[in-house]
C-alpha cells in the first residue's frame, strides 16, 4: 500500500495559470451547502478545449454525481444544496 501525499494549496492565480497553460475550457463550479449552513465544500471544473458540447455537457453530469456522492460519503452528511456558478452569479 502507498502512502498519499498531502495536497498543495493552490490559489486562484496558479490555477488560472495551469488552466490557460494547459489550453483547458473554464467550466461550472459546484458549492455543497449542508444543514448546518455554511459550505462544506466546492469544487471548479476545467475541460478539455477539443471536447464536444455533449461530451463536455456529459462529463459534467457524471463528475457531478461522483463529486456529490463522495461529499456526501467523506462527510457523513445530507447535501442540502449544490449552487452551480451560473447558479449563484444570478442571486
């Protein structure tokens, strides 16, 4: 068995940066808002520029249903709320 190595913080501008350098397309970001109220957690998605629209709308769907079900496994919790960007940029 290996042992994980921690994960590096990364801000907003080294992300900007690996994403453009990479030549990847900004996607949705999904907040998860559980019962206690605040958010427990959120996560940004970037994809592949030669991706189709369907290919990228269904990669999408099923990240989603993971990144939801791992939330609410690792948390030991109901999401209450899932807010997309586009979600929360009209608010």
């Amino acid at each position: 068995m290996t042992s994980q190595q921690p994960l590096r913080q990364m801000s907003t501008r080294e992300w900007e940066r690996a994403i453009t350098t990479a030549n990847l397309v900004v996607g949705p970001s999904f907040g998860y808002q559980l019962a206690g109220g605040g958010y427990a957690a959120a996560v940004h998605v970037a994809t592949g520029d030669s991706l189709t629209d369907e290919a990228r709308q269904q990669l999408m769907t099923e990240l989603k249903q993971a990144i939801d079900a791992t939330v609410a496994r690792v948390l030991f919790a109901q999401i209450i709320r899932t807010v997309t960007r586009d979600e929360e940029a009209e608010r």
